[in-house]
C-alpha cells in the first residue's frame, strides 16, 4: 500500500520529516508522498531517511490557491528542490503568506487575543505557518475549546480574521508546477462542497492549464465519493491520485495509509503516475 498525501512538521503535521518517514515504513507501506503545504523544506531530510528505511519518498508539496471564491489546493508531485522555478514561485507564495499571517495576529490582537508568530512556530524556525498553528495555540490558551471552534469562530477565510486568498490564483500554481517540471493533481476535491456542474467546470479549466490527476482517495471522501471522481477522471482523461492527508496528531483520527479506517491505495496508481510523468517529461 501507499500514500501520496502526507504532511511533516514542515507546515502543519505533528512528526518531522524523518520520523514521518520511519513511522510509514512501521506501517508497512511501500511508497509515500511529503506534501507539506507551500514548502519543499522537510524533502531533503525525508529522502536521507527514505533510503535508510527502505521506503520510496516521492518528493511533493501541495499549493493553496483560490478559484472562483474557493479555496482549492493542488498537489505537486516529482518535485525538484533546485528547481529555479519552484524556488522562485515558493518565495512569493511564502511572502503572501507571511503578510496574510501578520494580518490575522493584527486582527485578533484588536479584539485582545494576543498570539505571537514564535508562539506559532513552536520552536522550529523553518515551519510554514498555517491556519492549522493558528488552531493550535487557540486551543493551548484557551480561546476555544476545539479546533472545530477555532476555525469557525476565529479562522474563517474572509471573516473578521483572516483576509481572503484572491491573489493566490491556479494560474500562479499550474505555471510553477509546469516550469519546474511538477506533476499536478487536484487534492480532495469533496471538501470544496461544489456542486457537480462546478467540480466539472473546475476541471476542465485546470486540465486546460495542464492538471493531470484528481485524488479520488482521500480520507474525508466516501467510497461513493471515490467511485464518482473515479469516473470523471476518466471523462476527463486523468488521472485518479490518493492520499490519507495524515497529520500525525494534528488530525489524530486520520492514519497514514488508512485514513479513517477503510484507506487502500494500491502501488498501481503510483505506477500509472509515474508512466503519465514519464510521458509528459
């Protein structure tokens, strides 16, 4: 079995990118994906660790971007951490989000909700900031009770906090991932709660701009779910990724490899990845 969604202490998982990698290999697994959100920064270490542990690390990161309103977030696999391209198209993605993250610490400390940003990264100086950090340190001082209040009370995009994402567009995405030479596939389409003719039209222009994969397993998705983006991948002639999205304890009831329960990703679909890849590059 595999996963092709995992996420390091890099951006907003719970175990650094060594030990993410170890504990993949625990649980038996012969493949994994590192895509830390807006960063490339735990790839080095989870490849050392890779070769030590017998595991194969597919070097990825997953992009958050805005269409149409939404927030969407494409996965890059395959990536090339000297990759000029990347490197330049990650520094504005970081610098957006450094600016947006200042934003909200100014928000909140308005209403009397001090944080600070050493707070937020924990001791680890390299860490990509997320919502997730946010969530975290709301909890730890006692603004609210969970992370499910935390983002709907405090983390909401557009509300009294957090500004909206409208210059991270899939354009700035998919032109990084096609200069750095990246394969693109679209991460847990369900969780955009759009309706069929939109997820379509939302393919369709990121297929246009040169997307190659949906992930059709994903840990909040049902197998009806999967069974449905199954088969508008191949309308679509793409495609079908999967990944659990595991956290660590960041999301303790999502599990490497298995999600909530009932994940199996089987290695033939990293295989038809890396045929497409081989095709495309």
């Amino acid at each position: 079995m595999i996963d092709l969604h995992v996420h390091s202490t890099a951006s907003d998982g719970s175990l650094t990118p060594r030990e993410l990698v170890y504990y993949a290999a625990e649980k038996q697994l012969s493949a994994i994906a590192l895509t830390d959100h807006d960063t490339v920064s735990g790839l080095a270490e989870a490849i050392a660790a890779s070769h030590h542990a017998g595991i194969e690390l597919i070097p990825g990161v997953e992009m958050s971007c805005v269409w149409e309103g939404t927030e969407i977030h494409i996965l890059g696999y395959f990536v090339d951490t000297g990759s000029p391209a990347l490197q330049d198209g990650l520094s504005w993605f970081r610098r957006m989000r450094d600016e947006r993250n200042e934003t909200i610490l100014d928000n909140l400390a308005e209403d009397g909700i001090l944080l600070t940003e050493e707070e937020l990264r924990a001791g680890d100086p390299d860490t990509v900031i997320t919502r997730a950090h946010f969530a975290r340190l709301l909890m730890e001082k006692g603004y609210v009770r969970d992370r499910k209040e935390a983002f709907a009370g405090y983390l909401a995009y557009g509300g009294k906090y957090v500004p909206t994402k409208d210059e991270l567009t899939p354009e700035r995405v998919m032109q990084m991932f096609y200069d750095g030479r990246i394969w693109p596939s679209l991460a847990h389409p369900v969780q955009y709660h759009l309706d069929e003719d939109s997820l379509v039209q939302l393919i369709a222009e990121l297929k246009a701009m040169g997307l190659r994969g949906i992930e059709a397993w994903h840990s909040s998705q049902s197998w009806q779910d999967t069974a449905r983006l199954q088969t508008i991948a191949r309308l679509s002639g793409l495609i079908p990724t999967g990944g659990s999205d595991f956290h660590g304890s960041s999301k303790p009831d999502v599990e490497i490899g298995t999600g909530r329960g009932n994940l199996k990703i089987q290695e033939r679909v990293l295989d038809a990845i890396k045929e497409d890849y081989a095709q495309q590059f």
